[in-house]
C-alpha cells in the first residue's frame, strides 16, 4: 500500500501546486502572527481562513488529482493489484502531502507562536477537515465520469458546507425559536464537519465568553470531556464514510 | 487457460456482449476479429477485470476473474490506446512496475525495450511520446514480466513497418513457448503469420471459433483477410457450416 502511495505523493509533489499552497499557508499564518498582537486575535483570524479556504483547497485538489490520475489508475488495474489498494493507495497520497501542506504552512506558524490548547485543536480540526473533504472529494469523483461535473458537485459540496448549511441552521433557529433546542445543537453540529470543527475550536478560546446563551449551551455540552470525544469522533465518521463509499462504488465501476 | 461462460454486458441501451461462451486454451495464438464496436475490447477488459460483466463467469487459469487481482500477474495486457501518467518518466514507469511486482520473482523479460530502443529515451516524460513510441511502451510492459497470457489489443496500430516486424518476431518467438496469445487487430495481413485460431464477433455475439485450417477449408480462401471478408459479407461456400460450427462449439463446451 504504501509503495503505491509513495509514487503517488511523487507526483503531487513534482506539480509543484502543492508547494504554492505550503507557502501561501505559511506567509498567511506566519503574517497574521506578526500583525496582531494578542495571538489568541491572530488565532481568530486564522480560524476564519483556514475553515473557508482549507476545505476549497482540499476538495478541489483532490478532485482534479483524481481526474488526472485515470490513467495511471488504468495502468495499475491491469496489474496484480485489487481496487481497494489502489483507490486508498491514491487518497492517502493526497491527504498525506494535503495534511503534510497544512502542518508545514501553518502548523510550524502556530507551534511557534501559541503552543498551547487553541492552537493544537487548530491544528486538530484543519488536518481532520483536510482529510475530510479530501475523502467527500473521492466519492464525488468517482460517482461521475466526467470531470467538469465531478469539480462542479464538488464545488457545490464546499458551498453547501461553508455557507449555505450555516443560513439553514439559522433558519430551523429563528423559526422553531419557541422550543427548547438546546438538546438538537449537538446533532445540527455533528451534520457539519465545518461548524463542528468551528465550534469546537471557539469553546477553547476566551472569546466564546462573549458569545452570550448559546455559547453557554455549547460549553454544557462541547466543554466536556464527552464533548470532545463526540468531536473527535464524528469527525472520523466523516472522512470514513465517504471514502468507504467511493470503495465501494469504485469496486463495481467500468473502468 | 481462459474459460468463458455466458458472459453478457450492456452499457445502458447497447448490448455490447451477448451471452459468449468460449474456451481458450494455451498454446493458441487467437485472432479476435470482427467489425468496429463489436465487442472485442468489452471482452479482452472483461477477462482482465476491468469491465464487470452483468452475468456469466470468467476462468483464468481455473481462477474466477475479477474476485481477487492475483490472476493477473499471469497476464500481460497491451491496450488499444496506452495512457499513462503525463509526468512520469519512462525509464520511472518501468522501475516502478518492477518494484510494484517485486514480490514474485520474476524473470525479467527486457528483449523488447532493447529491441524497441527504448532505454534512449528513458529520460522523456510519457506527455512527450508520439503514439507511435507509447505503443512500443505498452508492448514492453505487457511482455516484461513473461507471462503465460498475452492480450494485445490491436497491437501494431500506429507502429512502423520496421518495430511491427519486431513485435511479430517477439509474438512469435513467445508462441513457441506454449502460451496463450489473444491478438485483437484490423490488420488481417498481419494476423495471417501468427494466429493458429479465429474467433469472429459481431454486434456482441460469438459467432463462432475455429482453427485456421478449417476456415480456410469453408471460405475456400488461403488468405486470412480473403476469408474474413467473405464472412463479413456473408457469402459462403456452404451454407450451413455456421450451424455446423455452433455444434461444434457446442460440443467443445460440453467437454
């Protein structure tokens, strides 16, 4: 497995896109740093950017990598090699080098500079939300043979997750504002790999103070140790899902 | 070697294989034959997994195609149109299907990249070959791990007169060898040196396999090509010797 793997990351890195969003993290993370003072602001900062632009990065790289890797994933399927190996072979290439990008840019950055809880569940939540959509990103790609459609639904999963879920989150709010909703926030969350990993993060920071009511009724039930466990958990749940799916249409497929 | 058992596929509307049963055994050099779109392809990609098949069976070497990938390794594939990936190199994609099959100990068989000339250009990416040069490329993969079947899908298309002598030498000296051959090819004249049998396919349906002799003897032409055509347009000497094949084959099948 990993000796497929090693020749996928070859590729990725020799097309030197993945060595421009490396830097791009870095000067972002790196600047943010440097401009604010309070780093727990930076942080802040850094948080907005990294859940709208990681997820578009991750999903978006990852659907063209699969395109353009038909070939090479023709020439292993007429070799002893089963499906299985070679579809995880090539998501564990793109999520190495994605994860291996993002804790370069900006891991590094904040290691430096706020070595402390925030900064590791920051760390935390953009590795799991790399692998997350890179894994959304593969069972988009698979389902479609065609590449334009495969980049546009994945397009419209990245604007669903990032903006449209949030409008209707605020919606069931404002309209069922009469009932108790503290118990469904959980449940809401857990539906958004973005929101959750938003939340999750915020709790940690001293801002979520300012937050008023529903911060309090996020900290009773995020603040705890179960919380965190529930995090962690339904994250996995994400990036495992996906990519035990596309396994499996990726098994029935004419190639 | 190869048992075929009413194999059928659609793709959507169009029956691309209609029930074939046929039965190859080693030491055959067969010619797949038969009018653009009839299948040939849909068959060869069946009996390497490539293409699941909606019903029926596949036996390579009493081995169930398309369960586990194993079976391949004794297969070496020349598709019609090799495609690999735009960046490798194409010394790289050799040492890279060694180390990918290194765990059984083959014998290496470079006869064809010698001949074919190819470590001169081992320093090229693969995006830089004329079609020409990849096809010499897909012909040295398929023979270099010496496998017990070899299935070339129209294997001298597009190569010149002086590496096509060359693929038919190899072709040749390999069918002393007591291995299956299955060549698909427009190019009759090309077919008429090697092939020992004829498997004739249209619109999806078998229409019959024969040994050379015999269908040299119910055209009444020496000529492969010759004989083909009059098949393809139906006239015939006799009659009813596609009856008398389909009995034939039949009773093969029953063996």
């Amino acid at each position: 497995m990993l000796k497929l793997s090693r020749y996928v990351l070859y590729d990725i890195v020799r097309s030197k896109i993945i060595i421009a969003y490396t830097l791009f993290l870095f000067l972002v993370s790196f600047s943010l740093f440097q401009l604010e003072e309070n780093e727990s602001k930076a942080i802040l900062s850094l948080l907005n950017i990294i859940l709208i632009v990681l997820p578009l990065v991750s999903i978006v790289f990852s659907t063209i990598h699969y395109y353009n890797s038909y070939e090479f994933i023709e020439l292993m399927l007429s070799q002893p090699l089963s499906r299985k190996r070679i579809l995880l072979s090539e998501f564990f290439g793109v999520a190495m080098s994605l994860s291996g990008a993002f804790f370069v840019g900006v891991g590094i950055p904040v290691l430096i500079f706020s070595f402390n809880s925030v900064g590791l569940s920051l760390l935390f939540t953009g590795v799991m939300l790399t692998i997350i959509f890179a894994s959304l990103a593969f069972l988009a790609s698979v389902l479609s043979r065609d590449k334009a459609k495969g980049i546009g639904v994945t397009l419209l999963l990245w604007f669903y997750f990032t903006l449209i879920y949030d409008g209707l989150v605020l919606m069931i709010l404002f309209s069922f504002s009469d009932y108790p909703l503290e118990k469904i926030i959980p449940v809401l969350s857990a539906l958004n790999p973005v929101d959750l990993g938003r939340i999750f993060i915020m709790l940690k920071m001293d801002v979520s103070a300012l937050m008023g009511v529903t911060s309090a009724m996020y900290q009773d039930f995020f603040g705890s140790f179960i919380g965190v466990l529930f995090t962690v958990g339904v994250m996995a749940l994400w990036a495992i899902i996906p990519l035990r799916f596309a396994l499996l249409v990726f098994n029935k497929k004419d190639i | 070697m190869i048992q075929i058992e009413r194999i059928s596929k659609r793709f959507k509307k169009l029956q691309v294989l209609d029930n074939i049963n046929v039965l190859f055994e080693k030491g055959q050099v067969v010619s797949l034959i038969g009018p653009n779109g009839s299948g040939k392809t849909t068959l060869i990609k069946s009996i390497l997994g490539l293409v699941k098949p909606d019903s029926g069976t596949i036996l390579v070497n009493n081995i169930l195609a398309g369960k586990s990938p194993d079976y391949r390794s004794q297969i070496g594939y020349m598709p019609q149109i090799g495609r690999y990936p735009d960046n490798m190199k194409v010394g790289h994609l050799f040492s890279m299907l060694e180390n990918l099959r290194a765990e059984k100990k083959h014998s290496l068989d470079k006869d064809l990249i010698q001949s074919f000339k190819l470590e001169d250009i081992y320093q090229k990416p693969m995006r830089t070959l004329s079609g020409g040069t990849r096809q010499k490329v897909s012909a040295a993969v398929a023979f270099m791990f010496s496998p017990d079947i070899l299935i070339l899908d129209e294997p001298t298309a597009g190569l010149d007169p002086l590496s096509s002598e060359i693929l038919k030498e190899k072709i040749r000296k390999e069918k002393t060898k007591e291995k299956l051959i299955l060549i698909t090819s427009h190019i009759l004249s090309d077919l008429d040196e090697l092939t020992t049998h004829v498997t004739y396919l249209q619109e999806g349906k078998l229409l019959f396999m024969k040994d050379i002799a015999t269908l040299q003897e119910d055209t009444g032409e020496i000529k492969l090509g010759k004989a083909i055509a009059r098949v393809m347009r139906g006239e015939h000497t006799d009659g009813s010797w596609i009856d008398k094949i389909f009995n034939t084959s039949s009773n093969e099948e029953k063996r």
